[in-house]
C-alpha cells in the first residue's frame, strides 16, 4: 500500500468556494459497492435510496469560532491565531500566524483578553495561555475558520454550521452534514427513517497531509467522540430489526468504529462511549456497525480518502472521482456528496 495509490488529479476550478443553495440542491453521486454502478441525482431526493427502518446517524458537533486576531504587545506586530484544542480552563493548543512568536511573547488579543505563548511545537503549533477562560467570549472576539482552499468569505457563517449543530468543539465542520436542511430531515422522518446524533470533535490534524511513503506509518491524531446509551440502543435495535446504519459523514464512521472496538455488551453491536479515539481506517478494514456512508469529495492522499477506499474499494472510489469531474461536481467541504451504498 503506498500513499501515491489515493492521489488524483484535482483542478482548482472543481474546489467549492461557495456552499449550494439551498444546502440540499447539491448533486448527489450514488455508488453502489457491489457492481461499481454510479447513478447521478440531487441532494434532496436522497430518500429514494433508503427506507423504512433505515437509521441515520448525524454528528452534531459545532464548530468554535476559533480564528482570533490580534498584535504583539512589544512590537505591535500582527499574529493570527486558530484555537485547535482546549488542554485547561484558559490554556489552549493553536496554529499561530505571524514572526517570531516564541515562548514569553504576550500577545494582545484584538477585544479580547491578553494570553502568552507558553509552549513551541513543531511548525506553527504553539500552547497558548489567556489570562482568562475565554470559551464564552468566541462569539463575540472570533470567527469561524474556513479551510485554507476556501478564498471567498461567507455572509452567514451558520452555513459552515450543519442546521444540527449543538455541541460546541471543532475545529472543521462535518462536512457531509452540511447538505440537511430541518424540512430534508423531517421528511426522511415521516418515511420511517430514524435519526440520532453522537458527537465527534474534528481536529485540523484529520486534515494534516499524509507525507510518508506507506501510509500504515502516518500518525493519527487523537479526538474526541461521545456517542450516548439512547443512540448505542437505536443503532443495535435497527441491526436486530434489519434496518441499516448510515453513517452521515467520515466523522460519524470513525465514531460508530470506535465505539464498536470498545467491547460492547453481549449481543450488542455497540455500547454508550466517551473517550478519545484514533482509529485510522485503512483498506482490509472490517467495518463493523457502518451499512451505508453519505460523504463529500476528499483531498487526493488524504487519511479520509483511505476511509472510503477502504469501505467501497480504491479503484471504485478513484474511478467515481473521475466521473464525478466529467459532470462537473464539486469538490471539498462546500461541494457536492456520495451516498455510498
């Protein structure tokens, strides 16, 4: 396995830089794992393809408005900081922007408290402490982070938000959830179909490049996920009754796998969990709960294409791919989605 075999060539003018509107209208490119057929249709008709009994499972992080600006106490100097990871109460793991920020440098956040840079890591990781807790103050002092290959600005950043979102944590949005609008999920309903939530914190680290050769030797970063007693009751009461699992989003895998791995009660497929996972999904993984994946389009050599190599199989995976840019789709967290069946 080398990490060249999940490259492909991607022209930036298949990079969304904009979401569809409305969130549903997105194209929709269905691949069934079984004979490699592709169908093409739109977001909204997604329900054609599942059924009564089947149960959805959405993550319902929220993304921290974790992009802070702010100047050199000395110098005046510009710095830009992205919240990655809360390790205290005021004291934060981040991506700094700016010259010579190095352990003792105070900063001055723009309407917000001072915090001094207390720690190096590699690159541009730095631990910051504020003088404060500052998590009630992100509304106000931040904004949201949008991926570096997103170059427009959003009027609304609730549409870098799923209509779901609840709980407050990450550092990207899950994509795939962002194609649900409340009148999609509630027609899905009225179908018989179910819904649930769990939560999995996404890191920047989910997107970090794979640089080795053999991507078995690429470290994965830990997250955090949740998946509570009433969504690990709904997931092993559908697989008793035949229903299928679809797991709505690469986040919503990871957590469903992860909790799978955890030695779930006798006779259950899985149990409530809260913990750290740094699951890596790889092909020749035996998926465990997962039936069905709704997912956008990946980054060529990216750990999230491996994931849905390794549910639908590399070539059918990189083969729709190629299709997907015959027909114009679009591609990354603003584009259009897969259902993989």
């Amino acid at each position: 396995m080398k990490t060249e075999d999940f490259k492909y060539d991607l022209p930036r003018k298949f990079i969304a830089q904009s979401p569809a509107e409305p969130r549903d209208l997105a194209k929709l490119l269905v691949l069934k794992r079984d004979t490699g057929q592709i169908e093409h249709t739109r977001f909204y008709k997604i329900g054609d393809y599942l059924k009564t009994g089947d149960l959805l499972v959405l993550n319902e992080t929220r993304v921290i408005s974790g992009r802070l600006f702010g100047k050199k106490a000395q110098t005046g100097g510009k710095v830009e900081i992205l919240l990655l990871k809360k390790i205290e109460s005021n004291r934060w793991e981040c991506l700094v922007g700016g010259k010579g920020l190095n352990p003792g440098m105070i900063i001055e956040i723009n309407s917000g408290p001072t915090a001094e840079i207390t720690k190096a890591g590699s690159g541009s990781l730095r631990e910051i402490q504020f003088e404060k807790p500052i998590d009630s103050l992100l509304d106000r002092i931040g904004s949201v982070p949008l991926p570096p290959y997103i170059k427009k600005t959003i009027s609304d950043p609730e549409r870098y938000q799923t209509v779901y979102a609840k709980d407050t944590g990450s550092s990207a949005a899950p994509t795939a959830g962002l194609h649900f609008t409340t009148e999609l999920l509630e027609s899905m309903s009225i179908m018989g179909i179910k819904t649930t939530f769990l939560t999995l914190h996404i890191g920047l680290d989910t997107f970090a490049p794979v640089v080795v050769d053999d991507p078995r030797n690429h470290q994965i970063h830990s997250e955090f996920c949740s998946i509570s007693e009433e969504t690990a009751e709904l997931v092993n009461q559908t697989r008793m009754e035949g229903g299928r699992i679809i797991a709505v989003g690469t986040t919503s895998v990871r957590a469903l796998e992860s909790a799978a791995g955890k030695k779930p009660k006798v006779g259950y497929a899985v149990s409530a969990y809260e913990g750290m996972t740094d699951l890596y999904i790889l092909p020749g993984y035996d998926f465990r709960i997962v039936d069905i994946m709704i997912t956008n389009f990946h980054l060529p050599g990216s750990t999230l294409i491996m994931l849905v190599s390794a549910f639908a199989g590399r070539e059918k995976i990189l083969d729709a791919y190629e299709i997907a840019k015959e027909w114009n789709y679009r591609f990354y967290s603003f584009g259009d989605a897969m259902l993989i069946l």
